[in-house]
C-alpha cells in the first residue's frame, strides 16, 4: 500500500499475532514502528529485527496497557526516540474464562475490561495532543465481532470490546477537526495463540486449521488479514474516513456450529 514514510506508528501488544502482523505491514508501507509488549520481550525483540530487516527503524517498549502511568512512558519512549509519533494502534488484549456473569469472578472481569476500555482510553489521552501537531494522525482500535452479536459467557469481553468502540466513535466526533481520523477494525476468529486456545475451548478441534473447510473463502482468518484493513486506514487511500468500522470476518463466520456438523444453512 506505502504512503506511511516518515510516520512514527505505536503497536500495543504489536509483537505477536494480530500486532505482529501489524506492526509488520505498517513498517512494510514506510512506517517506523514502536512494539509494545506486556511480558514477552523477545517475541517484541523478534518483531523488532523483522521490521528492520524490512529497512524501517523499530524499538521495543514494555508497558502494561491498563496502567497510565506506562501508558504515559509508552508515549513519552517513543516521542523521545523517534521525535513524534502519528499513529496509535490500540491492539492490546486478553480473553475472558467464558463463563456467565453469575460464574464470572469479578477480579477477572475488571481486569478484562481495564484491559480493553480503560487502556484505550488512557492511551489515547497520552498520545493525542502529540497527533495534533501533526499534518495527520491515526488511531485504530482493535476490537471484535463478538459486539454484532454480545453472546452469552462472555459479558467481561464484551462490554471492554463495546467500550472500546464507544471511545472510537466519540474520539472521531472530537479530534476531526485536528486532522485525527479514528477507525475500528473487528476482527472475527484468527489464526493466533490466542485463536487457537479459543477454538480449542469451544470446539474440541486439536488444529485451528480443522476448521479451515467451513469457513469463509475456506480458511481461517490470518493476522495478515487484519493487518491489511488497519494498513488501509492509515494509508492515503482513507483520508476522508473516519469513525467507520470494519469486521474482517469473511462476511460472517459460522464455526461454532460448523464445527458441530451444522452449516446453518
């Protein structure tokens, strides 16, 4: 796609799988790159390497993303090393157990929804006085399909996924007028750790890849997939958009039932 040379982008958790592929695709179009990571540096570190070897600058940062105070150091890292930042990638997550809200333990449920909300929220109040200054900014926020259909067992995942896409749309409305275009990217099941310990869970399937037959286009999502529609958003070709969204789940994903034998045709 290109068009991103001398644009300074931050991942959160951009070291592996959706951010991985990420912070590659947004190096791969002239960006340099800043990968967050919570625990695994050398995942990051790797990222890192790759996204040089692709002739692009990269530095890895530490930071827990429901902190503000690394929030707050994430930002200033990056402003430091690079000298300006403009575009934010709001990628960092973590599932919940899938259990009912009456089953839920309510320290899992705040630390879900820290996670998803509230880290969003704290980076985009670090990062968007900086992205004034600049001739343009991005912020896209990585969310889910799970907020088209909020089903059951999942109430801490899906009420962090609507309030992440809540501070999308009301960021969009503020920062128009600054240059600053807000996009949300909600991806559908993916080929991730995070991906496979999910279909594992609530299908019994030993390989992501069993499923591949009865999804859409007859595979399963790759992070590669996601990465291209936040390239897109950030890219030239999006320059009057701002507060849309996109589900990249092959136009609906049906595994749950496909992997009972019903198609649900």
């Amino acid at each position: 796609m290109g068009g991103l040379d001398g644009r300074v982008a931050i991942v959160t958790g951009g070291g592996r799988g959706i951010g991985r592929g990420i912070s590659l695709g947004l190096a791969a179009d002239g960006a340099d790159v800043v990968v967050n990571y919570r625990r695994d540096r050398d995942a990051a570190e790797r990222t890192v390497a790759d996204i040089r070897a692709l002739g692009r600058e990269a530095l890895a940062v530490g930071a827990s993303v429901d902190s503000l105070e690394d929030c707050r150091r994430l930002v200033a890292e990056t402003v430091d090393h690079f000298g300006h930042v403009d575009i934010l990638v709001s990628n960092g997550a973590i599932a919940s157990r899938g259990q009912s809200v009456a089953d839920s333990d309510p320290e899992e449920f705040e630390r879900v929804v820290r996670t998803h909300a509230f880290g969003a929220w704290y980076l985009c109040h670090e990062v968007v006085p900086h992205l004034r200054t600049r001739p343009r900014g991005d912020i896209v926020v990585i969310s889910s399909v799970a907020t088209l259909s909020m089903g059951a067992n999942g109430a801490p995942y899906n009420m962090g996924k609507a309030a992440l896409e809540a501070l999308a749309y009301t960021l969009a409305k503020e920062e128009r007028d600054h240059g600053i275009h807000v996009n949300v990217v909600a991806p559908g099941l993916v080929d991730t750790d995070m991906g496979q310990r999910l279909a594992k869970a609530v299908t019994g399937v030993a390989d992501i890849h069993d499923l591949d037959a009865g999804m859409p286009f007859g595979r399963v999502c790759r992070p590669e997939d996601v990465a291209d529609v936040v390239r897109f958003f950030c890219s030239p070709a999006a320059s009057y958009l701002t507060g849309e969204k996109i589900n990249v789940h092959g136009g609906g994903q049906e595994w749950r039932a496909v992997a009972k034998g019903d198609t649900g045709q």
